[in-house]
C-alpha cells in the first residue's frame, strides 16, 4: 500500500467511526467526501469566478527599458532624488542619470511624469499557503483556493515584490511559485522555510486532526506544514527535507506558553534539540528565525544567537541591558504589530479590563473596529470574512477556556492585549540601541489579510517611526534580514528592477503606500489601479 493510499485509508477509518457515534451523518459525510476528492483532484485549477489580474505594460527581457521623470526616493539617506531616468536591461537596473537622456534603438520609454518611484516593499513574515480562516470549511474548498491565489495576487498589487514565507504547506507553496513563474498570476519572489522546525506538541500547538478529519488527505497533496519531530533523528531529517526543498532559512518555534485558547504550557526544544539545529544552520549557511511572544523564548532566542525574532513579547517590558545584547549579537526582529491589533479581540470582553484602557489600546481598537467593519472584498474572499467575525462571538458564547475542546480555535486576546501594552516600549527601546527592525505582516493568520504591509507600516508611525524609518524597515532591513541587500531593498545600478510607483512622497505621508500606481517585477511594470 502506497503512503497516499494509506493516508486515506487511516482518515477513512477516522470518518467510520466518527459517522458511528452520530457525529457525522450520511448526507454531511457525503458533501465532506465529496469536497475532499475535488480538492484532491484539482489543487491549483479549481476557482469560481475570474480572478484580479494586471498586464505587464513593458518588459525588458529583449529591449532596455527607460522610466523618465521619475522622482526616486533614497530610503538609505531619506531624501528624494527629483527628475531622474532609470534605464533597465534583462530584469537588472542598468543606469540611473539625471534629466532625459536619448533613449536607444528600440527601447521602451514609460513617463512617470513625476511620482514617486521607491523600492519594491517586502512582507518578512507572512504565511502564502494560509487564506486567513478561523475555521477550515470543507465545503468551501473552492473559496479557499480561490484565496490562496489570491493572496500572492494581493501582496504584489500592493506593492509587495519580496515575501519571506514563514511556514507553509509546502506542495502548496510550490504549487502558487510555479503559477507566478508561468505567468497564470501575479506575485513577489518568495523567500522560504517550507515547514515549521517545530517539536511534537510546540507552537502551532494545533493537532490538524483536530481541525478536520481530512487533515491528513489534504496535507498528503498539500504538505505538511510542520515538521513535528520527536528526536534527534527525526529533527535531522526534516531539516535535510527542508533544506532539499529550497529553503533558505530555519524557522523556530521558541515560546513555552499557547496562544490559543484553551491551552497553557507547550512542548519546547531541548538544549540539545538547540545545539542541533544551530550546527545544522551554521553548515548549512542558514539564518534562523524565532517566533517570540514570551520572556522565555527570547532569552532563549538571545542565549543561541538566532538571526531574527518574530512578533512582540507579551509578558514582560525588557532591560536596557537585554536589548543592547541584542544590538551586539545582531539580532534583527520583525515585530508584526499589526497582529497584536487584530487579534486583541475586544469582543471576549463584556467590558475592557481596566489595564487595557490606555489612550494606545483604545485608538488601535477604533482603527481595528473601523476595518473590520469595511468593505474588504479586496483583501478577502468574502465569505471568508464573514465566518472570521461570526467566529468571535464564541469568546463570550462558550468562554476563551472551553473553546479548544469545542473544535474552536482561537487565540487569547489577553496575549495581544499584552503586546499592546509592551510592545511599544520594547520596540523603541530596540530602535534606539540600533537593533535592525523589519516589517511583516503576519498574514494568513485569521484577520490578518495578505496585501496588508501598509497597516503595519502605518502601525509603526503610531508606535514611534519616523516615515524615513518606516520605508527602511520595508525595503532595506527587510532585505538584510532576507539576506538580499546586494539585489533588493534599494533602487541603485545592479540591483533587480523591482520597484513601486506612488503619486505622492511616501517620506511626507506614509499613507502614500497605500494605493501604488505601478509595480515593476524584474523589469515588467504592471498597472495595478486597472485590473483585467
């Protein structure tokens, strides 16, 4: 029997039993059967409807390319370099020289007539394979397809052309890479881990059998998105797996504490488990990337040296001392703010408890408030949206504690509350010691949608960031951290032509990234205000 035939085998054993005890009926099993065998049969052509598309308005494959009057904003020194022309060749920047030189035979000349022409942005954590759900809908296979095309559609009509995928099913992700590379979607280069290097029972303390009873046919197309070792032998040969598959850098999962509700303490690695996986990472030349939401991971994160944190901690304010430590050992966070926003769910609370009432908290729930409620059909399917916010009346319907045990997964709001709280602190603190800060959004996790850079980018304005630091967090730290500086993160002769085009100075007015006018991918520009 092959393994695929004994996955299927094993969930079909699963679903007899569960159809037993009544917990399943025959029509229900038969809608879930046949929903399973359609996502199974067409994992990347099944959607309904047309998905949003952009033409490429000029490429440089065969021709130099010539942007004129462009206004290009230097993210390195904070100023704006007016009236210039940017020549590109074979996907490169070729030159760059003032006023409007002859363009040469053949070549495509595009006016910006002036706007603002900065780097193309990057997401440093975000999760391609993940569409955003509370819950897995069987029945809306489709949807979530449809979502998952869209999220590297969305990524890259915002500006995006960088995204480092922090976890992923990694059929999947190969699957979405092969659609951008054949031109059947739009889409930013992608940096990745494949899996999660995460022990059995650590974060994401999620059992997928838990989720569906057909977690493990669709993990058997889609991969698995965790490694899940429980030795030292299983732990080498994922990372070899991982590793085999592309990836470029390891992700950890370094916290004791769940984010969920109805869980507590969870699995972490051992000192061994750690030594290991930094000699493989050394070997290898591999950079190493921690999750972080409590005290205990980043001492454990600062102890080992990892390349960079991700997200905030929760449950405790850090020392000057631990911050330039920090500094010294040039570690790098992206803090993913935006997360803390939309996951501090204030609808757990009949009332918000007193230490959450501060000015900060109260103007991000208003932010928070104010989004949700939008139209958001252009960072979501909509369906999708409407099951996240019904999902938020179980915190107060069945209580954050019993929520697991129900099949609902949820994460605590008193974990987000608490980044909100701290977060601020820590962060200014890190940016003062010259700690090397990125900018991520997390998306993929419920809530929190692909396409998004800029709420966290406008996110750290309200924390503290100047727009010249803000931009340097989005482009060029995030390509030191990607370890990409020499091809992205700024507009400079040699460096691949991925760049975004604004109409007004993102350095005046953050909110300019909002809305990009173009985007340029290797030298192919593309009007993302008109889709086809």
């Amino acid at each position: 029997m092959t393994k695929q035939a004994e996955n299927t085998k094993g969930q079909c054993d699963i679903v007899e039993k569960k159809n037993k005890t009544g917990l399943m009926n025959r029509r229900q099993l038969l809608k879930a059967g046949v929903a399973t065998g359609l996502y199974c049969a067409f994992p990347c052509s099944a959607e309904s409807g047309a998905l949003p598309g952009y033409n490429a308005m000029a490429a440089s494959e065969n021709k130099a390319l010539y942007l004129v009057h462009c206004n290009i904003i230097d993210v390195v020194q904070g100023v704006v370099h007016l009236d210039k022309t940017v020549v590109i060749r074979q996907g490169t920047i070729d030159a760059i020289t003032d006023g409007l030189p002859a363009p040469e035979q053949g070549a495509v000349v595009l006016d910006l007539k002036n706007q603002y022409l900065m780097p193309g942005m990057i997401d440093a954590h975000c999760h391609a394979t993940l569409t955003g759900e509370s819950q897995l809908n069987v029945f809306g296979v489709f949807t979530t397809l449809r979502q998952f095309k869209r999220n590297f559609i969305q990524q890259f009509a915002h500006g995006v052309t960088t995204i480092r995928d922090m976890g992923a099913m990694p059929k999947l992700l190969q699957d979405g890479l092969t659609m951008i590379a054949k031109g059947d979607i739009v889409g930013p280069r992608v940096v990745y881990c494949n899996a999660f290097t995460n022990i059995h029972g650590g974060h994401p303390d999620i059992d997928p059998a838990d989720v569906s009873i057909f977690s493990g046919i669709a993990m058997a197309f889609a991969g698995n998105p965790c490694l899940w070792f429980k030795d030292i032998r299983e732990l080498e040969k994922g990372m070899e797996q991982n590793s085999a598959g592309g990836a470029s850098f390891i992700k950890l999962t370094m916290d004791n504490k769940s984010v969920m509700c109805g869980l507590s303490d969870i699995t972490v690695y051992s000192d061994e488990h750690l030594r290991v996986i930094m000699k493989f990472a050394r070997e290898h030349h591999l950079p190493t990337a921690g999750h972080v939401h409590t005290k205990f991971g980043f001492d454990r994160a600062l102890r080992y040296g990892l390349n960079s944190m991700e997200h905030s901690i929760a449950d405790a304010g850090l020392s000057d001392e631990e911050v330039l430590e920090m500094a010294r050992k040039r570690i790098a966070i992206v803090p993913t703010m935006i997360v803390a926003q939309m996951l501090a769910a204030e609808e757990a609370y009949g009332a918000l408890p007193p230490q959450y009432r501060t000015d900060f908290i109260a103007n991000e729930m208003a932010i928070r408030r104010q989004y949700l409620n939008s139209q958001l059909s252009d960072d979501i399917e909509p369906s999708i949206h409407q099951a996240n916010m019904a999902s938020l009346e179980n915190y107060q319907k069945y209580g954050c504690e019993n929520l697991y045990s129900k099949g609902l997964f949820l994460p605590r709001p008193e974990t987000y509350f608490n980044i909100l709280l701290k977060g601020p602190g820590n962060l200014l603190k890190m940016k003062q010691a010259g700690v090397l800060i990125g900018c991520g959004t997390d998306s993929g996790v419920p809530f929190v949608y692909h396409g998004t850079l800029w709420r966290e980018m406008e996110m750290l304005a309200r924390v503290g960031f100047s727009n010249k630091e803000i931009l340097q967090c989005a482009t060029i730290n995030n390509a030191r951290i990607l370890q990409m500086a020499d091809k992205i993160g700024t507009i400079e002769k040699g460096k691949f032509a991925d760049m975004v085009v604004l109409k007004e100075n993102p350095l005046k007015k953050i909110e300019a990234c909002r809305s990009p006018q173009r985007v340029i991918k290797d030298g192919r520009v593309y009007d993302v205000t008109v889709k086809t």
